[in-house]
C-alpha cells in the first residue's frame, strides 16, 4: 500500500483494538532495518509501533474517477 503508484487511504488495525487513519502516503514511513513504522497524525504528534502490533490494513476508497485495474 504504501509504494503504489496512485495512492489509496487505508487504516492500520492494531492488536488494542485503535484503527489509524493513513489519508497521504507522507503520513506513514517503515524502518529500512527493524520491524517498525512511524505513523504522524493529522495532529502533529507521532508513535512508532511495531509490525507484531498490526492486525490488518483495511483500503478505503478510490478517489473519484479512478477505476479499479
């Protein structure tokens, strides 16, 4: 999801039940040499959460006008 050419939202289940928003790509980066991502919210703040802590990745919508290949 995050190296797509056209990005679609999606949100992160995690194993305590939360479920973060990832609406740009910019919004989420993954460690080159540890099971982490960097997730910053809309808010300004960030967590670091380990890959283990993923329960699904769930895509949302495409944007308007794009057809599905």
């Amino acid at each position: 999801m995050l190296q797509v050419q056209t990005f679609r939202p999606f949100r992160i289940r995690l194993t305590d039940s939360r479920a973060l928003q990832v609406n740009y790509s910019e919004y989420v980066a993954l460690h080159p040499g540890e099971p982490i991502l960097v997730y910053w919210s809309e808010t300004g703040g960030f967590e670091i959460i380990s890959l283990d802590q993923i329960v699904a990745l769930e895509a949302g919508p495409r944007a308007a006008g794009k057809a599905a290949k």
